[in-house]
C-alpha cells in the first residue's frame, strides 16, 4: 500500500521553461547536516547552491551546546589525550543496546567507525577542543571542559554490555555557546570553499523527471516562485517537524498531548513531506527525545523516583530522556523524588517544583504523602536494606548513588508531565521534546521508497531523516548534532558524485 502524497510537493521538470539558478547539488537548509553536507559536496568538486528559509544558517545546532556523540578506533584524539581508549566494538556495544529495536546496524557499525575521523574533522574547522574532561553528573558543561559523559553509559544496563567511556565532546567555551562556535567556523568554511546560499528561500515543490529521477526545486524566493535546476542531486537537511503541530499531533498525538516543542522555528517538517512527495518513506515518526533534567545538582541522584503507587520505576542514574521517558509511561504521568535533607536542593532546571510532604521519619513523611496506605514504607524498608550493602537488585541503580534513605528530615517533591517546567521556555509546562522520526535513507543519505529503493538524485541527512538517534529510552547527549553532521557530510559526499542517467 502506498502512502497518501502532499498535494503540491511536486512539479514536472520537463514543464519547467526557465530556471532562476543551476547547480550540481541543491541542499534544503543550512544547519548542521545542511552545511556540512554543503562542504563536503563542495570539497568533492561540486558546484554547490544551499536554500534556507530563515534570514541566517545554523538551525537546531546553532541552538545547542553542540555537544558531539563520538569514540570508537581506539578512541577520538581527545579521549587518547586523557588516557582514555574507546574500541569500535566498545562503541557499537553502548549503541546498540541504547537504540535497542529502533537502532539502524548499518549506520551504527559505520558511525562507530568514522566517528573518531569525524572529531579529526570538527577540530579541522578551527573549533578548540580543550583536553580536559568534566566528569561529575551534569547536562551541559558551563565551564571549559571538552569532554564529558553525556549518556547511560554508566548506568544498567547498559554498563553491563559495555565499559563506560564519556562520548560527549563540546567546543571549549565557559557558558553554553558550543552550538554557535561549531556552526560560526563551519558556515566560514562553506563559504570559503565558494558555495552558493540563498536565504529567506523556502523550497516549495521538487522538480522530477519522467523517469522519476529528481531534478531540481521550486523554491519562494523574494516574493517569486522560480525553479532551480540541479544537475546531480537535491539533499533535504530542514530539520525535523517538532514545530509542526499539526504533524506532532498526527504522528504522535500523546506526546504531542504533554510535551514542550524544542528547536527552531522552522522545523516544520518541510524536507520531510517534500520527500514522501517523490515517494520516500518515513519511519519512527511516533518517537521522540524527551527531558527531565532532574539533575544537576547531581546529589539529587542520591534519591528515589516513585509513581502514584509509591513504587521505583527506573534506576534514578540514568540520563535525563531515560529519566523522561520512563516517568512519562508511569500512570497518569506523574511521579515523585523521595530525598533526605542533606540532598535535597532544587534542580537547576526545573522550577517551581511541588513540595507535597515532609517529616522526620519516612513514617511521619508517609502520612502526608499521596499513596497507598503501606506502600512508600514498603519500597524504603526495602531500597534501604540493600543500599546499606551497596546493592540494588530491583533496579540496579549503581553504588555510586546507593545511599539508604535514613538521615531526616525527608522532602517528598511531585511532578508530572503536565507541570514539568522547561527552562528554556520559562511559562510553559511539560518535558521538552524534539522529533527523531523522518524520511528513511540508506546511510550514504539516499532516500528511500516504500520498496526499498533510492529515490535518483534525493538525498536527506539530520532531523529530516530518521538517522542515529531513534528513541528517549536510550538518547545520548551529542547524538543528534554527531549524526547530523556525520551523515550530513556523507549524504554530501554521495550526492556529489551522482549523476543524471
């Protein structure tokens, strides 16, 4: 069964008279896989057009920390700078337990591999990369460090199947303008190596022939709608459609229901319908990275997360879209952090949050709190017995944060997923959210139909496609901003060598 194309999204070339530009490879946006993409196609002897819709490049990752999810082949040449050693297999082992069913083993073996080659190229661009790493429990480093773990690699189970490592590497700057400082020397880069950029261009139609081969675009451009020939590929690189509402209500209404969007404003999904209009197919469309920055402060890790029923749910060291996801399957989405006095401070994230009980015993801290008569006392007798021994056998949370609940008084704190608060967007309730579902394409970046089949001459990369990162349960930080420029570059380098049959 075929899907349902978007009426409009495509036009015949051959009824094309007369084109506004030409251009071997034609990319759709000007993030961080668009430009990369763009310089690498570049870099391979294309002549190469970039579109963007807003009025400067950079997209999503300008927006980030720009923290880079990467290892493997012995370890990147800051983790062998701190004695650190990361083998490929170490590196596909993490991966492949994070993404679990939704993970793609073709472009994690081949992200594994190139990933330490990719930091070659990062620090190529002339971003500073200092060789140090911040390795206490945190979000986003505020203070010089390059390296940092930025995932569940400590954490079961995934310290089971693979020896921790942190993976997180950011540009050094005290402060959070990591994504600015990549996106500044890469898009210096794409225009030194002379490719073309319209921007304020949004890209309305794809061009394809006959054959069905695709051609070129329609694109609204100073208030025209002129058609721009590429003579070897179009690569779609607009982001995701977390800014779409009405696509996250129809592909994933119940996180859609809770969740704060998060990226820039024209993650509308463009890329994507373009693609399902020349026939691509997506996937992972339902999925999405959630947040709960419980921490930091990382003592906060020290206590425990009950649902409704007064009962554990997840090993509270684990990463913050762990923490989300797994809180937000919990019934009615609500849950709860049991911390003792000397933890308790309010996260750095999240404001405001609900203090719903107090007491000096877990008795008297019991008798306030919302659950079943029995029931906290029950999971904190039997937390307790075994944090004494350093053991979590329920859950597994590491020794490192096992530490009986026994020093009062104790904060009982609630949340939901209704009334997270998201820092970044003071006002507005729920985790926040950004999509990982897109257009399938093989790694090299060729989209692909319902068949299996590459679509000739369309290619796509980041957010508009379904790359590495595919699901909350097992998100790294850096994963998305690694893919992106990874298969950016990739689907760059495949597009520049494609040629019209």
């Amino acid at each position: 069964m075929s899907q349902q194309l978007p009426p409009g999204k495509i036009r015949s070339f051959e009824s094309v008279d007369d084109f506004f530009a030409s251009t071997d490879v034609l990319v759709c946006g000007y993030g961080g896989a668009g430009a990369s993409a763009a310089l690498e196609a570049a870099s391979h002897g294309a002549r190469v057009l970039v579109v963007e819709r807003a009025s400067a490049g950079g997209g999503s990752t300008a927006m980030s920390s720009c923290e880079m999810y990467l290892g493997g082949s012995g370890g990147t040449a800051l983790q062998k700078a701190l004695g650190l050693e990361d083998s490929t297999e170490n590196m596909i082992a993490y991966l492949t337990e994070a993404l679990g069913e939704y993970g793609d083993a073709e472009k994690i073996r081949i992200y594994a591999e190139g990933a330490a080659a990719h930091f070659d190229w990062a620090e190529s661009l002339g971003v500073s990369y200092k060789r140090a790493a911040f390795l206490e429990r945190t979000v986003v480093p505020l203070t010089d460090e390059s390296l940092l773990y930025t995932g569940n690699e400590k954490a079961h189970p995934f310290n089971k199947v693979a020896t921790p490592i942190p993976r997180g590497h950011v540009p050094s700057k005290e402060g959070d303008e990591g994504g600015k400082i990549f996106m500044d020397a890469l898009m210096q880069h794409v225009v030194d190596a002379g490719v073309d950029i319209l921007h304020d261009t949004r890209v309305t139609a794809l061009l394809t022939d006959k054959q069905g081969r695709v051609r070129g675009a329609m694109v609204r451009h100073e208030n025209r709608d002129v058609a721009i020939r590429a003579e070897r590929a179009v690569i779609l690189t607009t982001g995701g459609f977390v800014m779409n509402e009405a696509m996250t209500r129809r592909y994933m209404p119940e996180v859609h229901s809770y969740a704060v969007p998060y990226g820039n404003t024209y993650d509308m999904g463009d890329g994507i319908v373009l693609g399902m209009a020349a026939g691509g197919i997506t996937i992972n469309m339902e999925q999405a990275f959630l947040s709960f920055p419980l921490y930091p402060p990382a003592k906060l890790t020290y206590g425990i997360l009950l649902n409704e029923l007064g009962q554990r749910y997840i090993n509270e060291d684990t990463y913050l879209a762990r923490l989300a996801w797994y809180s937000c399957q919990q019934p009615r989405k609500r849950f709860y952090l049991l911390v003792q006095n000397e933890d308790f401070e309010p996260s750095d994230y999240l404001e405001r949050p609900r203090l719903v009980a107090t007491g000096n015993t877990i008795a008297e801290l019991a008798a306030e709190a919302p659950f079943p008569e029995g029931a906290l006392e029950q999971t904190v007798n039997y937390f307790n017995s075994h944090a004494a021994t350093g053991k979590d056998p329920l859950l597994h949370k590491t020794a490192e944060w096992l530490k009986p609940l026994t020093e009062g008084p104790f904060a009982l704190v609630e949340y939901s997923a209704e009334e997270m608060r998201a820092v970044i967007m003071p006002g507005t309730a729920g985790p926040l959210m950004f999509t990982l579902g897109g257009l399938q394409t093989r790694p090299s970046g060729e989209v692909l139909n319902i068949d299996g089949e590459a679509i000739p001459g369309l290619f796509a990369a980041g957010r508009a496609s379904a790359g590495l990162p595919r699901t909350a349960q097992g998100y790294a930080s850096g994963m998305s901003v690694g893919d992106a420029t990874f298969f950016g570059r990739l689907a760059g380098r495949s597009a520049a060598s494609a040629r019209c049959e």
